[in-house]
C-alpha cells in the first residue's frame, strides 16, 4: 500500500503501532499509540554503533540477524494488541523499520497503513500547530483562588466553555507544592504531544486557561502558545485571603506531612530562615490554616506582580468574589463577560 501523509494518516480510525525502541517511545509517542518495537534498547544502540563504525550494509545485515529470530513474537504480539488486523503503522523516519514490519504483518494477513516520513513528521507538525492564532481567555487570580475548579466548572458547566486545562496535562500545579499528590509529570516531547491532542479538540471558540508562568513544574509550554496567552485578555478571580486560606489549609491537610515539609524546604531562600521554621512547626502540628498562612505572604507577593499590567495586554478585568464556590465564581465570570459585551 502507499505511504500516506500525516493527515490522511491522522484521519484513520485504526489503532496506532509505533515500532520504534522503547527508549524512543517513552521520550515521546502519539497520544494512545501503542509500543511494538522492532529492536530493543540495546540491538537498536548496537545498530547505530555498527552503522558509524562499519558501515550501513553491516547494519543492515546485523537487523536483519536480529529480526528473524523474533518475527513470530512479533506477528503473535500485534495479533494481540490488534485482532481486528487493520493497523496504523510508523517508526522514526518512515525507513527500514516500518517497512520491515509493515512486510511482516501483511503476510501474516494484516491491513497496514504507513505513516510517510514517520514520527519526525508528526513532531514537526505538533511544534508548528502551536503557532496556529487561537483566542483566549485567561483566568488569573492569586493562589488559592480555585482557579482550576472554575476552569473545570466551565467546562461542564450550562453552556459548556472551551477548557484548556495546562495544569492537568501537565500532572502538576504549578508552585512549590504543585507535584504533590499528582502522577509523575511526562516528558517535555510528551506533554507536547498531549498538549496538541487536545487543543486539536477545542471549538473555533475562546479558550478559557489558567494564567501560568511558562514552567509548569519542570515542563515548559511551547514559546509560541505562551506568546499568545501573554496577550490575552485577562480575567482576574479577586478572592478574600480568608476563603484562599481556607481552601488551602482543607486541601493541604490531606496530603502527605513529608511531602508538605519538602516543599516548603525548597521555598526556604524565599520565605526566609524563620518563617520557614514556623511553616515546618505548623505541619508538624497539623496546624495547616497557619502553615498556609505563612506560605501565602510569600506567594501573594509573587503573584501580585505577575498580575501587572503586560505589553500588549488587553485591559485586565478583575471580579470580586465572596468565596471559592466554583459554580458561583463561574457564574461571575459569565456575567463579567455579557456585561462588556452588553
């Protein structure tokens, strides 16, 4: 069968086998891809080596020695993961991996469709989607000002808003304590995959996100996306200390005291020597209104500023709130917006 290009590959509904080294596979995949490698970490490694230092026809050889012994294992092993025998297939470039697959799964009575210029295409394509112009709305607000349970209620909400949630696909919450209770963050290749998978998703609408640094944990948002959202109009959640405080101490009171303590040791050079004591005291006491309390004059101070004015902002809106009711801070929001609007 031809090779196709990226997007009559996309198009497919067929499940994804990308036959590239696990190694390659857990740096970065299309989202639900499923690995079948054709070589191991370390046949794959031994191929690259044979190929510099003797020469491709060696190479060559040297795959093929190791693929025949496992064409069986193979065939049984996509049969599994693909009964209905209809696949979409790629490796890195599109090369002699695919093709070596591709030949063995059709005799074993497989349709194969083959992704041209394989997943180095597809990446290619992921980084460029992100200069696509979309719009936004951007929800600031200071921390614990339940910015992600509002995100959340606009998207189920009456009518449903377009949601991005960065935080969520990035397994993290964007502080000091922000990896706590969350799975481990995906690579960077990843969690641009993911990224693009969803926006893909999204309606020709605005997008409402969560305003965020660029470095969300160790990950780090494209450069092109955060240009766009640095410019966005801006909503601000305005939400009195006492319900931020609050909120803070019943959700950080259900996390691990240790994983508490760690965190605020890595604030110490910014909260300052004894503030950080006081901080560790309180957890240790379970006093967590005070442990908050003491973390906020910190990130207040950060947050502020990074609620200035930007270059090239639209004017910010900010609306007061009483609590840190998602639903009813939703609601605010929307009724923020038709009023400009009216």
């Amino acid at each position: 069968m031809p090779r196709l290009s990226l997007t009559e590959f996309q198009a497919l509904p067929y499940p994804i086998l990308d036959v590239r080294a696990p190694i390659e596979f857990a740096q970065g995949h299309v989202p639900g891809a499923v690995n079948l490698p054709l070589f191991t970490d370390e046949e794959r490694a031994r191929i690259g080596t044979t190929y510099k230092q003797v020469g491709q026809e060696r190479a060559v050889h040297l795959g093929l020695e190791l693929f025949g012994p496992k064409m069986s294992a193979l065939v049984k092993q996509a049969q599994k993961l693909v009964p209905g025998k209809e696949v979409r297939l790629h490796c890195w470039r599109g090369g002699m991996r695919s093709g070596a697959v591709q030949w063995l799964l059709e005799l074993a009575g497989f349709k194969v469709h083959l992704l041209d210029h394989g997943y180095k295409d597809y990446r290619r394509a992921v980084l460029a989607f992100f200069e696509t112009p979309r719009r936004w709305r951007v929800l600031g607000g200071l921390t614990g000002s339940g910015k992600t349970d509002v995100l959340h209620y606009l998207a189920t909400g009456a009518p449903a808003q377009a949601v991005l949630d960065l935080e969520g696909l990035a397994h993290h919450k964007g502080s000091a304590f922000g990896a706590i209770g969350q799975p481990a963050q995906p690579t960077q290749e990843q969690f641009e995959n993911n990224l693009a998978a969803v926006m893909v998703t999204l309606p020709n609408e605005p997008i409402w996100v969560e305003d965020e640094s660029r470095q969300i944990g160790r990950l780090t948002l494209p450069a092109a996306l955060f240009a766009q959202l640095r410019t966005a109009p801006r909503w601000v959640l305005e939400v009195p200390r006492a319900a931020r405080v609050a909120k803070l101490a019943a959700e950080y009171g259900a996390e691990s005291p240790e994983e508490l303590a760690a965190a605020i040791e890595r604030l110490r050079k910014r909260l300052g020597g004894l503030a950080t004591q006081q901080a560790l005291a309180a957890v240790e006491a379970g006093d967590f209104t005070r442990m908050v309390e003491l973390v906020l004059d910190y990130y207040d101070k950060t947050y502020s500023y990074g609620l200035a004015q930007r270059p090239g902002e639209p004017a910010r809106t900010f609306v007061p709130v009483a609590t840190c009711d998602p639903a009813a801070n939703a609601s605010a929001l929307l009724r923020s917006i038709a009023s400009a609007a009216a």
